[in-house]
C-alpha cells in the first residue's frame, strides 16, 4: 500500500518557492531518507505531510487521505519527532508519555499500559520518575521519539533524531529505529549521511525545494558516477545549486 | 480527554515553578501584610482590611496573567509546541486547555487571600464568600489577558508586559492603593475605562453588602473578559499558523 503520494506538491513564501512540483510515492512500512543542505526544502515538505503548513499548489496524501482536505483523518495515525528535543520539562519521564497517550485518545488505564510498555522497549525504566528537564541529552531524545510513537502512528516522521549524540548513543538510536521500521512508516531528514545509508530502503535528494533524484544508496551513487554515497550527495547538491 | 490532559500537564507545569508560587501567593500576601502594619499604626479608611482585601485578591490576581502568558509564550516557542501542533488538537482544545486549570487556581488565590484578611481581623461573613464568586469574572479576564499576550509576545516581552505593565497599571488603576477620586480628571476618566476599578469596585461593593451596586461594575468586567478572550482565541489561532512557517 501506498503510505504517500504526493502530486506537484508546492509551498511558496511570499514569492520564494520552498518546496517546487513534488513528485514522489513512498511505500508503507519503508524507511524514506530525505536529504538536502539547509534550506533544500526538507522541512517545508515535512511541514506540509504532518498537516502543520498548508500546501500554495499541489496535494499530498497519508494513505490515500489528502493532506489539504483530510487532516483531521489524517493527524491521529501520524507523529514527529521534532529536531530539538520536545518535551515538557516539568514534567516527568512517565507523565510526558500519559500525557502523548491521552492527547491521542486513549483512556488513563491503557495510556498507563502503553507508557509502561515503552518505557521498557526505550530503556527509560531508570528515569521514569525524573523530570524531563534534568535527563541526559541521550535520554531525553529517547523520551522525544517515545513520545512519538506512544500513539502507535502508522507514519513517523524523524528530523534529525541522532543531532547531537554521541556515537555510542547514535548507535543506540540506530537500533531502536530499525526495529520500528517492520511496523510502521518512516520519513528520516538527517545530516548524517551514514545515517541515511544505513537506516534507509531508498533516499532522496532536495536542492533548492525541487526533489532531484530517488532511490537506494547503491543507485544514487551510480547514478552520480560517484565513489561513494557522500561524494554523489556532494555531487548532486553542488552541480544543481549553481 | 485531550483537554483535560493538556490541562493536567499545564497546571503541572505552573505549579511546579516554584517562583510562580512565591510571586503569585506571597508577593499579595506581604503587601496585605504590610498595609494592615499600616493601617494599624496611622489608620486609614482605604487601608480598612474589609476595603483593601478585594483590591489585594485582583492585584493576586494580575500575576495570573504571568502565569498564564509565560506558559503559553514558552510552549509557543519550543518544540514541544509542535508536537502538539500536529496531535488530533484543535485551537479549542488548546484554550480551554490553557484556561480551565488557572481558573482554580486564581479561585484559590483569593480564597487564601481573604483568609489572611480573616486572620488579620476580617469579620466571617456570608459576604466575603458573595466578593469571592463576584471576582471569578475577574480571575477570567485576567487568564484573557495572559491568553492574549502568550499568544502574541515572546516570553522575555510577557515578563515586562504581564510582570511589570499589567501588575502595576492593574494596581494604579484599580483605585486599591488610593481613592482615584484624589487624582480625578483624565487620570480617573482612563481607570473607569478599564476593568480594574471595577473589578476591585464589585469586590468591595459585595464585601459591604451593597448588592445593586455588584452588577454595574461586573457588567465592565465580564465585558473586558468575554471580548479579551475572544481575541486571545483569535490570535492564538493565528499566531499558530504564523508560528509553524
């Protein structure tokens, strides 16, 4: 199945054109890489697929349902897990989680039970009393994509889930999202390039709001004539942006 | 059950800053203090504890609107914010999410409040539970006007206008701190204007039994409260959108 299509998806800003005519499909249950230099548009797009900015022209749509149309249908089966930690910093590691759980419509008994289970799938158990303002950096962006998969969505998006860990951390991350990606729908942005080849089915690549190539790792790399993956980034990025 | 969630997590975070809870409390509460020292060694009939207890509960009052615009100015800015932002939330949910939990709050306030004014020689009367319920429109206006400067300021510019402009013109304006009709002219014309005299007016009127008297000033009150919140909902609704580009 189909988990987005979009058709000439654009967004402008008082006449500068973040995101131009996107054209892409992605498959349930695949693990999409978007890349692209600051201002390459990347945002923009995830802004526009989670409903949270409204297409200028074009359309998108999150299991067939149209995100200029739909969102309602739309906003209870997908999540984000923002760049910068988001959490409530008063609150505890638990609270946090009940509090995602209730927003998405589950009642305080069966939040209470999903917050338990994720807390133990997430290795959160030592700090679930903690307020979340005091956590580790790791812990905390730990809690953040818990927080987004509390509510059990069927598309994810992550925007730069291991900024600012190290490497033991990083790992960590890497392990918990590749298990996620058997269940479930996932649209990566990081500026890890390793990141993208190991986690990803298949990439993208934006330069200046126009996506310019799709497909594996393997394929964007023949396709640049490149060594490897990072040079055919550097390549496509450069010889478009000019 | 979204609301009453969002709700949880706010008063959660209001309550557990401790400075809100000094400022909010004990700030009204030494300035009770202080006048009754007052009052006691050069009495003065505006310092009179039945006369200074309303005007003292609406100043408390004032620093809900900090509360309340600090809140929602912080969460705009964050991350967390966009979380949020993309939940199954509607505008709706989110400003009664904001308001239901800091209207106990400010009902609390003033009961402790009028407490210390019982315990500083206020009489115990059926009047003092009357100026109570009378000041709720107030508490509403006041959470309106926080709603309202969350939603349109950053957080540093809700401290200089909730913290320092509105708790000081609230309490100049209001005729607590001395008889308006001392200063008169323009000065009182502006202060019968606007709600906080009046606030503080229906107050007193309900502490001295003067029934007739409540609703004139509380029609000033409940009308700055319905019409502040309806903008706040307007530009929290815009700000919103602005905020996500």
């Amino acid at each position: 199945m189909t988990a987005i299509r979009t058709e000439n998806l654009t967004k402008k800003f008082k006449g500068i054109t973040a995101v131009n005519n996107l054209n892409m499909e992605i498959m349930e249950n695949e693990l999409f890489a978007l890349l692209g230099v600051n201002g390459a548009g990347k945002t923009t797009t995830i802004k526009m697929l989670s409903c949270l900015i409204k297409p200028s022209e074009g359309d998108g749509y999150i299991f067939g349902k149209s995100i200029t149309k739909d969102s309602y249908n739309i906003k209870p089966i997908i999540n984000v897990s923002p760049q910068e930690t988001a959490v409530a910093p008063n609150l505890t590691v638990m609270e946090n989680l009940e509090l995602i759980a209730r927003i998405y419509g589950n009642d305080k008994n069966s939040s209470l039970v999903k917050t338990k289970n994720i807390i133990a799938s997430f290795g959160l158990g030592e700090v679930q009393k903690q307020k979340a303002k005091i956590l580790s950096g790791g812990y905390q962006r730990r809690l953040s994509i818990a927080m987004a998969l509390i509510s059990e969505p069927k598309l994810l998006f992550l925007d730069e889930p291991t900024l600012g860990l190290d490497v033991l951390a990083r790992r960590e991350l890497w392990k918990v999202i590749k298990k996620l990606k058997e269940n479930m729908t996932i649209i990566l942005t990081t500026h890890y390039l390793e990141e993208a080849v190991a986690l990803s089915d298949r990439i993208g690549i934006m330069v200046k709001g126009e996506l310019k190539i799709i497909g594996t790792s393997a394929e964007i790399t023949r396709k640049a004539n490149a060594a490897n993956f990072e040079d055919a980034f550097i390549y496509i990025s450069e010889s478009e942006a000019v | 059950m979204k609301i009453s969630a969002f709700a949880l997590r706010n008063s959660r975070e209001i309550l557990r800053d401790k400075l809100n809870l000094a400022f909010g409390l004990g700030f009204p509460l030494i300035v009770l203090l202080l006048l009754s020292a007052i009052q006691a060694n050069i009495p003065v009939e505006l310092f009179a504890i039945d006369h200074i207890t309303p005007g003292i509960a609406v100043f408390g009052l004032s620093f809900i609107s900090l509360f309340s615009g600090m809140l929602i100015a912080k969460d705009r800015t964050s991350s967390f914010m966009l979380r949020l932002y993309i939940s199954p939330m509607k505008s709706s949910d989110f400003i009664l999410g904001y308001t239901l939990p800091l209207l106990p709050m400010a009902v609390m306030q003033t009961i402790i409040c009028f407490i210390a004014a019982i315990a500083l020689g206020l009489t115990i009367s059926m009047n003092i539970l009357l100026a109570i319920i009378v000041l709720i429109p107030s508490a509403v206006l006041f959470i309106a006007i926080g709603l309202l400067c969350g939603s349109i300021f950053n957080d540093r510019q809700v401290g200089g206008i909730c913290g320092a402009l509105l708790t000081n013109l609230s309490a100049w304006l209001s005729g607590t701190w001395f008889d308006l009709s001392l200063v008169g002219g323009t000065f009182k014309k502006i202060a019968e204007l606007l709600p906080f005299s009046h606030a503080v007016d229906a107050g007193r009127a309900a502490m001295a039994g003067q029934f007739d008297m409540i609703i004139p000033h509380l029609i000033w009150v409940i009308g700055y409260a319905a019409v502040i919140l309806v903008l706040a909902i307007y530009a929290f609704t815009v700000k919103a959108k602005s905020d996500n580009k």
